[in-house]
C-alpha cells in the first residue's frame, strides 16, 4: 500500500478516469454485500431517499466500486449510493470491480467518508483506531498515510475514553467534538457523564463549558490548590499535551521535578508508550 495515500487518490473514486484494464460493469444487486470495514454507522434516511428519487429519474450518475470476494462482490467505495438503487427497485447497478486487500478497502472506505466529511467525529475515532490495529502502524504513521496531522488524529482517538453514553450524544449530534475534549479535561471522570446531562440539560456551549470545567477543577481544599504555575512550565505542558493527544502535568520543586502523561485505557497506553519510543 502506498504511503500518502490520502494526499492523492489517484482515481480511486467515481468520476476519475479508469485504468485501461478497467472498465463499467452492471453487476446483479444481490450479489453485493455491504462493506465489513464501513467506518460510517448512521446513514441520513431522507438523504438516502432524496438520492434514491434521483436514481429513479437520471440513473446512477457515477459507478460504485467493488472488489470480488468469492462468488460476490463487496462494496469499497459507493454504499450510500448502492442502499439509494435497491430502494429505487434496481436490479442492477453499475460499477467498476477492483483488486482490493482487506487493508486496502478498510483504508480506502474511510478515505471516502473523510474526504466527503460523512463521518461523525465518534465514527472517525473509531475508523483511525481500527486502522492502527488492523495496519499494525502508530499514529504518526497513520496520520502521514492518510494526509492528517498526528494531533488531528490523537484528539479523534481520545474521544474513544468518554463513557459510552457520551459518545452516542456526539454520534447523535447532540454534543458536539468540542463538548466531548472540554469534558475529557475533568479531573474527576467520574463527573463526566453528569456533565454532560447537565450541558444537554442547560444547553450549554463549548466556551461556557470550559469555564464550568475549569471552576469544577479549581474547586479544591485550599491547601491542595497550586500555585499558579510558570509560564515556561505551562508552555511545555500545552507542546506535551498537543504532543501525546492527553493531559500531561509537570511539576517542580527546588532539586526534582515530574512529568505525569494521563492516559483512559490499555489501548490508550500503548498509544503513548509507542509516541514514547519514537
């Protein structure tokens, strides 16, 4: 698989010219399967209307693209417009049959979502986590892969350590990516999911959520409660954190000092041990 995939796609998708040993195929509906490595869960019912009515008037505009699995086929690139052709009653649909890995198709189908912005911020969280598994790669390699900032995607893959009801909020649209980071930022995790009621409850954006966080944090015994750290300190703990994709604390005294990287799961461990090693 070519590294920078993501920074040329080189006719992968409809619309771009074919190969001269490709060309457009109308293949039985029935035997195409959905594909297993779809990052996206939530497809918009009245969209997939709207592009079903328009199938029914002007045909398929742009061939879907499939790669043959046995005696069928599967779906790499197309399956919003494959779910619109069987709900416009068609028995056939036209499309372009690729040679595709297993690595290849799960890359190449949430290249389609990322780049048509189709994926809630949960849904691409969870497709970079997949990847990283599945590829055996670090977020650095990754993020160069799919033409991403490393920060881009530790900021996505943290959002995984919410609770699971907050993350169905942000796969609803309800709270937003903003919501999920500014939460992630309490010092008590366990007061994250009641937080997030309380957002939904008061309607509260993101700005008034950070400050609301921030007061919930400073509300301490006042003998616990620290100094107001260094600038110099504070300035490398934002380099640390944006860095590691996660909370990092630094503290001093006259002849030590430590550094402390937060981390939410095994997964997440082995994600800063491996930013670690680098």
């Amino acid at each position: 698989m070519a590294k920078g995939l993501g920074k040329g796609l080189s006719a992968l998708f409809p619309g771009e010219s074919l190969s001269k040993a490709e060309s457009v195929e109308n293949i039985n509906v029935k035997s195409i399967k959905v594909n297993p490595y779809q990052p996206r869960k939530i497809f918009d019912e009245n969209a997939i209307i709207e592009l079903s009515n328009s199938i029914k008037e002007h045909g398929i505009l742009q061939p879907i693209i499939l790669r043959k699995k046995g005696m069928t086929y599967e779906i790499v690139v197309g399956e919003r417009r494959f779910r619109a052709a069987k709900l416009a009653g068609l028995k056939e649909i036209s499309a372009v049959v690729r040679n595709l890995t297993d690595e290849e198709t799960m890359e190449f189908a949430i290249l389609e979502n990322l780049q048509r912005e189709d994926l809630t911020p949960i849904e691409e969280a969870e497709a970079y986590q997949n990847l990283m598994e599945n590829l055996k790669i670090t977020q650095e390699q990754l993020a160069f892969r799919l033409g991403k900032s490393r920060s881009h995607i530790a900021n996505h893959i943290r959002l995984l350590s919410l609770p699971e009801k907050v993350r169905l909020y942000i796969m609803e649209g309800t709270l937003s990516m903003g919501h999920g980071r500014t939460l992630l930022g309490l010092q008590k995790k366990e007061q994250i999911f009641p937080v997030a009621e309380h957002v939904l409850k008061e309607g509260l954006n993101v700005r008034q959520l950070e400050k609301l966080v921030q007061k919930m944090n400073e509300d301490v015994p006042r003998e616990t409660k620290a100094k107001k750290k260094d600038i110099f300190i504070a300035e490398h703990e934002s380099n640390l954190r944006d860095y590691f994709g996660t909370s990092v604390t630094i503290s001093k005294s006259k002849n030590k000092g430590k550094i402390e990287i937060e981390f939410f799961s095994e997964e997440d461990l082995e994600r800063i041990l491996e930013l670690l090693n680098e």
